[in-house]
C-alpha cells in the first residue's frame, strides 16, 4: 500500500520518550506536539478529573482480587499492540494513518489492550485494572484528541484452582457475591450469537461462557451506576434544594459488538441527553490469548473502557481540550476531591472566547506530492492534515471540518475545502494572532503533504 506521506518536516534520528531512546525510521510519524504530552500522565495526576474518574472505577474492583497496574510506558511493540491480539496483517488500525510509529516495530500503544498478552503470562486467578495514557491519530474536535486514557480491566479464573474444576458453579458463586443494583438494564440478545458473536466452542461450554457473560456484566453495570450515582449527586449539591427535582433512573443497555481479542463481544451504552452513547467494549477473552502466555488453564473476561469520555459525563465537561489545560481556572476546581469524593462537583466553565472560522482550500498532489501525475490519484488521509494542524496550532483550534470536495472534470485534480475553527479555551485570540498561525498552517499543509493552496 502507498505510505501516508510523513508528516514530520524532519524526523529525528532517534527520539527519547520518558528517559528511553528509540531509533527512528521511515515509518516514524509523531508530531513534536504528541510527544511532548507522553510524560504528562494525567491519570496518575493528583486531583486530575481523568485520575479521579481512574479511582472511582478502582473502587468497584477492589484488591486483592483486582491488582492495579497505572505505570507502563506507552511505547510498546506492533507485536504487542496488534499480533499478539489477534489482529490481522492487514486491519485498518494498524495504517500510519491512524496510528503513531516510532518505527517499523515500534509504535505509541493505541489501547490499554496492547498490555493483555504480559499480563496474563504467569498470572494466578484474580484479576487486573490496567490505567494508561493511549494515542491515535484522529480528527480535531470538541470529543477527540490524539491522545486519551483507558482502564483495561481483565478478571481470570483457574480450572485447576476451582472445586472439581466446575468453572461455571466457581464464576455464579462469585458473582453471587457481587452487589446489586437497580438501573434499567436492556439486554434483549441471548449471551452469544452462532455467526456474529460466536461461543469459543472448542475452549468453552454454551454454560461457562454464559456465566462469565453475567459475572462481566454485573461487574460492568456496577461501575456505571457508581460513576452516574456520583455525577447525580454532585448536581444535587451544586443547586439549591428547592432546585432539584426528580431525575429519570439510568437506562444502559448491551450492544454485540467485535473485538479480534474476545468472543462474545459487546459494548455497552448509556443514555446520556436524549442519545445512546458507547462507553466500553468487553467480550470473553480469547482463549488464545490464555494459551499463549502459557496458562492453558485459565479463561476469564476483558474490557475496556475511555477515561475523558466517562470523566466528560461525571464533571460535565464540555470541551476534552481542557484536560490537558494547566489553567488553574480550570485544575482549582478538582482540587482535593481525589480524598473526598463527597467534594464532587459540576465543573462550572469559564467564559468562553468567540469564534474565528477560517477556510483553507488547495488541491492535492502538487508540487511534491509522491507520484507526480495525477492529483486524483493522490492517496489523501484527513487525519494527516489534522496533524499538521495540531502541531502548528495546538489547542488554539477548536475543530476542523471538511466543507467542500471536487474532482476537476478535464484534469481529474482534486480539490478540498476545511473549515478552521480558531478559539482558545484560555483567552481571545488576536486577530493578527489567528491569521499568522493561519498562514502557519497553510505552509505546513504545502511543505508536509505537497498540496497546492487553492
Ligand atoms: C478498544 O480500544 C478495545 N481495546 C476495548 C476492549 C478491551 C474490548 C478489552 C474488549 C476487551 P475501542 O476502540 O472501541 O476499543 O475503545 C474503547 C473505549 O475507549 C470506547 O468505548 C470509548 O469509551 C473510548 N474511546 C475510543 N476512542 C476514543 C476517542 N477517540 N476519544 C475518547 N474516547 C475514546
Ligand atoms: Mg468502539
């Protein structure tokens, strides 16, 4: 496949990520930008929303069945990240497009997921919590950044270590032990589906597979109704009394969903103002993954889970910019709340800054674009230009859209149109300010993907 063209101006020879140094090759394509944010660790960050979003979601997993990893380095191998999971050679994910390399075999992990196969290598029963910060390249808006957290959680149990090696009597009686709760929970699907969300046959009974199905669901209803009783409860200390009124029960509902590392797979969603939202994927782990790291007798559930979009929901915060803001307008707001969760509070916004929309339109394959010829040939990823952005910019830019697209019909040259949304979350730009960065971005656009300015 034709390779994304580098949106480095230069690469470095080797990059140093948290006291490490790493060869760089052709395949490197991580902005000055992302790199600077891999030793912020927001999760490990005392009072930070995500680390506090990150402890909620310890304490319905508690120790010791539950042993808590927060501190392993983002970089890992393509190994680690996709093989080892189960992804094909040619999934998607695994594009330069999507995804940042420091090299050939070595990429910034995309998902807490890429830590499965180490974990469970020499692992006794029980279980894990892994927190970690997670990179993917992706488009610039009010819900994305290229760089977010995750909390994988993982629960194995051992048929040699269970009475008569009765999985399925050892997994109900666990979650006999579990809390219940009263959330309206939909579930209209049986716990597998013969084609689209396959019993692991080989490895699994219909039995077994159905109680690991519910002892994962109940510990993953469980956590959803902590984090939503604990945002309910900050908005009825925020007001005043005669202000509350009665708030609808939380509905949540199961999804089939597709992982290449669990099956059964689901995801589950939260209605969230009036629309369904995801907020994690879980399945049965495959057994491969057991039989890999050499403990062929243990089988178990995965999941995982995106800490800004849960901390979002509980803080309502409107903008996932701010997370990374070291405004003390905005950290001042959290500050001992990690100790006392009764502190828990709506974050109040501080005004915002207007608007300065700015288009840029160019065609593709100009002047250096790879190939020469034809610029409707060009292979063109969007994520590239939000790169660019991102790097010249940072987080002066709100959001980025494509508004128009042609193909010219005599010289078969595409043309595109993207819509700059200028606005700090901090202060009121400049007009000279967003113009020169501006001309910043439309410079790194021609230089860095050969595109010719309209
Ligand atoms: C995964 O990353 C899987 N590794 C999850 C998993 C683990 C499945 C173990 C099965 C077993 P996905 O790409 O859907 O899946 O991301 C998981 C969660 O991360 C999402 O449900 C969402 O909460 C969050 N998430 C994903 N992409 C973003 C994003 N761009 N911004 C914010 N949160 C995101
Ligand atoms: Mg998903």
């Amino acid at each position: 496949a034709a390779a994304s063209p580098s949106t480095a101006t230069t690469s470095p020879k080797t990059v140093e990520i948290n006291g490490k140094k790493y060869t760089t090759d052709s395949w490197f394509n991580v902005s000055s930008t992302v790199l600077a944010l891999t030793s912020r660790k927001l999760h490990l960050q005392k009072d930070h929303p995500v680390a506090i979003t990150r402890k909620i979601i310890e304490s319905v997993f508690p120790a010791p069945t539950y042993k808590y990893y927060n501190e392993f380095d983002p970089v890992v191998s393509t190994h680690e990240n996709f093989d080892s999971l189960g992804f094909p050679p040619d999934h998607p994910g695994r594009a330069r497009s999507d995804t940042y390399y420091i090299n050939k075999d070595t990429l910034l992990r995309t998902h807490t997921s890429a830590h499965e196969a180490e974990l469970f290598r020499a692992r006794a029963s029980g279980g894990y919590l892994l927190s970690a910060d997670v990179y993917r390249r992706d488009e610039v808006d009010r819900s994305h950044y290229p760089v977010f957290h995750q909390v994988e959680g993982a629960r194995v149990w051992d048929r040699t270590k269970v009475p008569g090696g009765n999985i399925a009597a050892a997994v109900r009686a666990d979650l006999d032990r579990l809390p219940t709760h009263n959330m309206k929970v939909e579930d209209p699907n049986p716990p597998f589906h013969a084609e689209r969300n396959p019993l692991q046959a080989p490895h699994h009974s219909p039995d077994e597979a159905a109680a690991i199905a519910a002892h994962l669901k109940r510990s993953l209803e469980l956590m959803v109704n902590e984090i939503f009783s604990r945002a309910k409860a900050a908005v009825a200390a925020s007001k005043p009394t005669e202000e509350t009124q009665e708030t609808e029960p939380l509905r949540v509902r199961w999804v089939e969903a597709y992982f290449p590392f669990t099956s059964p797979s689901w995801e589950l969603e939260v209605f969230y103002q009036g629309d369904w939202l995801e907020v994690l994927g879980c399945g049965v782990t495959k057994q491969e993954l057991h039989i890999n790291a050499g403990s062929l007798s243990q089988l178990g559930w995965t999941f995982g889970i995106g800490l800004e979009r849960i901390a979002m929901l509980l803080f309502q915060i409107p903008d996932i910019r701010l997370f990374w803001s070291r405004d003390e307008r905005f950290l001042a707001q959290f500050r001992g709340v990690e100790d006392n969760l009764q502190k828990l509070r709506p974050f109040v916004p501080f005004s915002r800054h207007p608007a300065c929309y700015k288009d840029v339109s160019f065609w593709l394959g100009g002047v250096s674009a790879a190939g020469g010829g034809k610029g409707g040939a060009v292979d063109w990823h969007g994520n590239d230009l939000m790169e660019v952005v991102r790097d010249v910019a940072g987080d002066c830019v709100e959001d980025v859209r494509l508004v128009d697209e042609f193909m010219h019909p005599k010289t078969g040259r595409r043309s595109m149109c993207y819509r700059i949304n200028y606005r700090s979350l901090e202060r009121t730009l400049t007009n000279g300010e967003t113009n020169e960065m501006h001309e910043r971005v439309m410079k790194g656009l021609v230089e860095r993907l050969g595109v010719e300015i309209r």
